[in-house]
C-alpha cells in the first residue's frame, strides 16, 4: 500500500516537473503580434483584409494587432468600415505609420486617430484629412456675388454641400480624437485647413501616442500599457518580446484588389459586353457568350463596390448600343455618335478624386481607338458593298450568259447558273445558242444576243 501511495506521489511530481520545462504557459501563447499592411490606396480589397485579419486575431488570442500604413487615403466608404472593425474589435490595434519616408493622409489620418494606440516611425507624416468631393467640383457662389462675411470667414466654406461634407468630418474626427483622448482641435485643423504633421509635431501636437523605430520597439514601448476595448472593458498590454506574425491578404482580399480597380472593371465590363454581342450576332458559338457573362457579371460587382456615375455608365451603355446597331445596320453617323458617348461616360464614369480610383486615360484611349478602328472597318466595308456588283437577287442575274435549251418563238428555256429557267425575248433562238439575261421579270428571263462572250452560264 505504501509503495503505491509512493508511486503516486512520484507520478504527480514528474507531471509538475514537466509542467515547469515547458517552453511557455497559456500567458506566453497569447503573446502574439499580428501584422496588417495597408501599402496604398484604401479600398473594398484594404476593407476586407483588415475584417479577415482582425477576426483571425480574436481567433488566435493575438495580444496585438499593428496596423502599419502608407496611404495617400481613398475611398470614404471603405474608410468607415475599416474604422467601425477597429472600434469593435476585441483585440487592440495599435496603427502605425512606417516605413520611414511613409505618410496617412486623408482616410489614413482618421484609421490612426481610431486605433487604440497611434504611432509613427521617424521621417513620416499624417494629416490633409479634407474631404474632397468626389464626381466633380461643387457650385459656387458667382464671382460677382459680394459676401458680407468675406473677410471674418475666409476659411470656411463659401457652399452648403461643402459646409456640411466638411463638418460631417469634423465632427467625425472629432469624435474620434475624443475616444481615444488625442487632440481633437489639431484634427479639426487637418480636416478644415489640410494641415499636417511630421512624427516628432503629431508627438508634441498630442496627435499621436509614441514615435518607435520598427515593430519591435513600438511593441517594447506600449509593453503594460491599458487600453480600452469595446464594451468599456479594458486590457494590459503585454508586448514584450512578443512575436510578429505578418497576416497575408486572404483570397478574396486579393480577388477584390484586382478587379476593384476601375481600369480592370472597366476593362471587364467592355470584354463582357461585347462578348454578348458576339455572341447574338453568331449564335451557338458558346464561347463569346460564356466569357462575356462571366466577364460582365465581374465587372458590374466591381463597379458596384465602387463609387460611379450613373449617368457616365449610362452614356457608355448608350454608346455601346450605338456600336451594336452600327453592326446590323452600317450608318456611320451611328457608330460616330457611339464613341463619342462611350468615351463622355468613361471620362464620367467613376466618381473619385484619388489618383490610385481613377480610369487611366491610356485605356480610355485604347478602347476608344478600337471602337473608332470598328467604325472604319464598318465604314470601309459599306463602301466596298456599294461599289460591288451584286451577288444575290434579281440584280446578281443581269448580264449572265445563258443557254438556249428549246426555243418557240418569243418564248423557252435557258440554262444559267447551274438552274434551268423561263425565259423570253424579242429575238428567235436556237438550241444551244448563248443569250445574255437583260432582265428578270416573275421569274422568267428576259434574254437578249450577247454584245460580248463572257460571264458564267
């Protein structure tokens, strides 16, 4: 008995003895530090990849997420949802602009004021958070309209749209700063006056939290720092010595950065439209048709999760149109008209100011020249149809050589055309004679003597 109780006590201690020479507790497995990075314009494709890393993050208990940007900014409505994510994410994200030379602009300042922890590595800058209108250039006041208030109002906005885009992100930065206790009127001033801020400024102006070297040192330096999440709960970084794991963009992530830029949707939805085309004008074919729906149900999601111009598509829909009628019935002015208002509507068509959400004039202007080249071809080949004899009908008939198969008279049969036909004329014929055809009149042939041999009987 007592050598059993003593084999017991000897398994217990082992257990704990090898519990003790495990390489890490539960606590040091939680030390994780995922990495995002937003290198670019914000987008549908930046959008997903932060809600696909931050849900991995809760998943795998990571301690931190970094959220390392360079981004001129981009598309508001991705922007939003970017910042909704971290604001509800149960993980801390600590935004971070690096590499040295990189900036947040725009859209990239307001993710940074919404992370929990906001830092910058030396030499970047964050700031320019106005809001630019996108789809064109609001009305303004006339130039002769006096303004009363000129001089006590030289900042503000001179229209109603404007003042209320502009304060609309005021109060949203605003409301951002005050969250995470940053300095708010320095926000509004980025938003209202464009300004901006190097790393050391954005320390001093209290825009930012901490100015560190890389991840390693950003990760020493809010090691036992509190942060409060959502819901009021609050949390104890421990970073120290933390492992970085980069988070890759997952599938869709990739999928929607390429077919997300206006250039290839747009590029998309002319391959998808005329492949339908093709497809009526040859039907059976299968190819033509299959790709183009493919290609045009991409291009039509892509646009969707883009902000366009409805009455730029509409032009270009109306121009395609043109294009299609041109090919069934050769005008000209048709397929002129067609490539003026394909090329109005893709210079209307997507609605963004941002450099990396615009249509490429260079593509604009290939398939503009392609659709020009069509109605030359188009117009080459009316012209070539109009100056050609005729091939079918009554027409194609006259001056063909004929044979004299029986003859009474005024009246018999001829042979032309491998087919034995009516056939009538002035003169008397003989068996095996050649005729040519004058005319064609229900069906019979008005023969007459050849003036010349030739032509096909």
């Amino acid at each position: 008995m007592q050598i059993m109780k003593a084999a017991l006590v000897a398994a217990i201690g082992i257990v704990a003895c090898l519990a003790c020479l495990r390489p890490g507790s539960a606590e040091d497995q939680r030390r994780l530090a995922l990495t995002v990075t937003i290198d670019g314009a914000i987008g549908p494709a930046s959008a997903s990849y932060v809600k696909e890393a931050l849900a991995k993050a809760g998943e795998r208990r990571a301690e931190i997420v970094i959220l390392r940007m360079n981004t001129p900014g981009g598309l508001n409505s991705s922007m939003r949802e970017i910042i909704a994510d971290v604001l509800g994410s149960t993980v801390p994200v600590a935004g971070y602009v690096a590499p040295a030379g990189a900036h947040a602009a725009s859209a990239g300042t307001y993710i940074l004021y919404a992370t929990h922890i906001a830092a910058m590595a030396p030499g970047t800058n964050i700031g320019a958070a106005t809001p630019v209108q996108i789809g064109g250039s609001l009305p303004r006041l006339p130039s002769g309209t006096p303004d009363k208030d000129s001089k006590d109002k030289k900042d503000e906005p001179k229209d109603a749209m404007t003042a209320k885009v502009t304060n609309d992100a005021v109060a949203f930065i605003r409301s951002l700063a005050e969250l995470r206790g940053r300095n708010a009127d320095w926000a509004e001033k980025a938003v209202r006056e464009a300004a901006t801020l190097s790393a050391n400024g954005a320390l001093q102006a209290h825009a930012i939290d901490l100015v560190a070297r890389d991840e390693v040192d950003l990760l020493r330096q809010i090691d036992g720092r509190v942060v409060e999440l959502g819901g009021g709960t609050t949390q104890r970084l421990a970073t120290q010595d933390a492992i970085i794991e980069a988070v890759d963009p997952g599938r869709i992530s990739r999928f929607l950065t390429v077919i997300t830029d206006p250039n290839v949707a747009f590029i998309l939805l002319m391959v998808g439209i005329y492949g339908l085309v093709f497809e009526f004008m040859s039907p059976g074919t299968v190819a033509p048709g299959v790709v183009g729906t493919i290609c045009l149900l991409l291009g039509l999601y892509a646009l969707n999760m883009l902000p366009i111009n409805y009455a730029g598509l509409g032009l270009m829909l109306v121009g395609i149109a043109l294009l299609a009628i041109e090919a069934f019935n050769p005008t000209v002015v048709i397929g002129l008209g067609g490539v003026v208002a394909f090329v109005l509507g893709a210079i209307m068509l997507v609605r963004v100011e941002s450099p990396s959400y615009r249509l490429s004039w260079s593509v604009i202007a290939i398939v503009a020249a392609i659709f020009a080249g069509f109605v030359l071809v188009v117009l080459g080949a009316l012209r070539r149809a109009r100056r050609s004899a005729p091939r079918v009908g009554a027409q194609a008939m006259l001056g063909l050589i004929a044979e004299v198969l029986d003859w009474n008279e005024t009246e018999g049969h001829v042979f032309t055309h491998g087919e034995r036909w009516q056939a009538r004329g002035a003169d008397s014929f003989k068996p095996g004679e050649r005729v040519e055809v004058a005319n064609i009149v229900d069906l019979t042939l008005v023969v007459r003597r050849p003036n010349g041999e030739g032509g096909q009987v």
